[in-house]
C-alpha cells in the first residue's frame, strides 16, 4: 500500500496531537494516537509509535509515559507557558481598555492554543470580555508597530489625535491638522497605553493616547529631537506625578495624610517617597506632582483623610477648584 503524503509529517502531527489533547490529567495511549493520527491521513503501528516517542524526546521534548492499565499513555509534560502564565495573560488582555473587544478575543483564542484543550477550558471559563470598557480604534496594532518602528529608525511621526463628540464618533481635534512629533517612549498607565514623545511647537515633552491616535505617518528623513529633554527623562517618574496622565505644571507639594492612608499613599507615589510623622495619627509627604484638575480630584476623593499644605498659591488654587465643584450643588 503507497504511502500517504503526509506521512513524512507524521512526527509534527505527533506533536500537535499531543499539544492540543494530552496534559498531566489527559494521558493518551499508543492505540488512541495511532486512531488520531488515521483522522491526518497517516498510517502506524505501535512499535513504530514507541520508536517516534524516542526520537521527540532525544529531541528535547518533555514526553512523559504513564504506566497504567486504565488510563496510562503519553502526554507532553512542559509547554512553553504553564496554566497559571497563560490565565494571566488573558487577564491582561481581557482588562486593557487600549485592546479593542475584537482583537481581545482573538489574542484570548491564540493563547488558548497554547494550552490543551482541556485546559482551555479553563482559560475560557475565566474570559469576561463583552462589557469591559474598550477602544473603538481597530488600528491600534499597527499605530503601536509604526511608532516602535520610528523609534528603532530615529524618526519622526506625524498623526490626526482624536476625541468623542456628542455623537459618540471618534473625531479629530484642531480641525484635523496633523500633529508633528518626536516618539521616544511607549508606556501604560491606569489601563491605557501612552506615546511620550517630544512636541517641536511647544518644545516640551507631552504624552498622547495611542488609541485616540489616527492617521499617523512615519516621517522618512526627519530625525528625532529633543533628545537632550530625554536624557535624564524617568517614564516611571513622569507617569507617577501626572495624575491620569492629564498634564498640568509641575509643583512639589505638601500633603498630610491620615496614618491608615499609608498604602494609598505608596501605591501612587512608591516606596521611595520620603514620609515624615507629624503627630500621632497623620503624616506628611513632599512630592512633585502635576497640578491638575484630575490631581485635585484624587485629592478630594480621599475626603477629610488628606489635606494640602502647601505652597500657598496650590493651597487657593486647590480651594477655588473646590468652590466652583460646590456651585454646582447649591
């Protein structure tokens, strides 16, 4: 009897059979993988089945064989990611605001190859997509690789940035004319994912969100500036003290805290944050924050807890912004 032509892949669909149905709770015996190897067009017998066995572990493959009268067989034994890795990644797929409802689901459906399907089950047991918030911008795949691309290039980028109307459309802002940037740093903050790059009309590093960017275009021949503002430039510092990454100027402030804030107080600021007690119940703090709109709102949503000491002229700005919030509800 000739041959089948996928015979000579019979050591691949080996392998792809035990990928996708063996793991250390789902063994398959030797008869089994030669019925599943029949469904591919590829005839064995056992012996031929023990001897392939070897030459994939020879290889480097973690087969292990299980020796039972039930429900002994083959099963591979290390993959590339364990169970535990691949639920994490679909976390964080599933819980990135940036990645759009279509694209999660089709990153979940990849790593889920990864694992057998038994334990893809699991991992789509855990999937809850459909109401998370999500960009509407499909185009945030190839944004994100050309904006790596001008970096590794050295080269400008020039893009339409847009914002919602009433209409719940995706618009471009100033009328549609391109903003002309220098890219130097992709980031993510608070669910989001962030360009910093240099703007030549302000001259001063500022910080757009990729997905509300459109439009964008590699400028070929235009070199990067504002290289000496990156040189001592910390992402990590920057993303710290601009509070959801809305910028304002930058002022070092004084703020006492109630002692039992202490854990708000490091997971926005860090561990390095200097912490000095002031009585029994409070303690205080110096940090450089962007002032803001959205710094005052953090603020005020720690209620009584928090309170600004200083300077002076942040302490009235911090009061005015308080008594236009109150207007509202007099």
């Amino acid at each position: 009897m000739p041959k089948s032509t996928n015979q000579k892949l019979k050591l691949l669909y080996i392998l792809k059979i035990l990928s996708e149905q063996t793991d250390e709770e789902h063994c398959m015996s030797a008869a089994t993988l030669i019925e599943e190897l029949a469904r591919y067009d590829i005839r064995a017998e056992r012996k031929s089945i023990y001897d392939d066995m070897n030459q994939l572990i020879d290889f480097g493959y973690d087969i292990i064989l299980v020796k039972s009268r039930t429900n002994g067989g083959y099963y591979l034994a290390s993959r590339e990611f364990e169970l535990a890795e691949l639920k994490l990644l679909v976390e964080v797929v599933q819980s990135s605001k940036f990645i759009t409802l279509k694209k999660s689901r089709e990153l979940i459906g990849k790593i889920e190859k990864l694992a057998s399907r038994a334990d893809a089950k699991q991992l789509q047991r855990q999937v809850y997509v459909a109401n998370r918030i999500k960009t509407a911008n499909e185009s945030i795949y190839y944004i994100v690789d050309d904006i790596h691309k001008a970096i590794l290039d050295n080269e400008q980028i020039s893009f339409q940035y847009l914002e919602w109307n009433l209409e719940k459309e995706l618009v471009p802002r100033r009328e549609g004319k391109q903003y002309q940037v220098s890219p130097w740093a992709l980031t993510c903050k608070e669910e989001n994912y962030y360009l910093i790059a240099h703007d030549k009309e302000e001259n001063k590093i500022k910080h757009f969100r990729v997905d509300k960017m459109g439009s964008i275009h590699i400028l070929s021949g235009r070199k990067r500036e504002g290289g000496e503002l990156f040189k001592s430039f910390d992402i990590a510092d920057y993303a710290n003290k601009t509070f959801s990454m809305f910028g304002g100027k930058e002022e070092n402030v004084t703020i006492q805290f109630e002692n039992h804030l202490i854990g708000v107080v490091m997971d926005r600021f860090g561990k390095e944050v200097s912490i000095r007690r002031r009585d029994d119940g409070h303690f205080s703090v110096r940090v450089a924050v962007a002032v803001s709109g959205q710094f005052f709102g953090w603020l005020t949503g720690l209620g009584q807890g928090a309170c600004l000491l200083g300077p002076a002229d942040i302490v009235n700005e911090y009061r005015e912004y308080l008594y236009s919030v109150m207007k509202n509800y007099q």
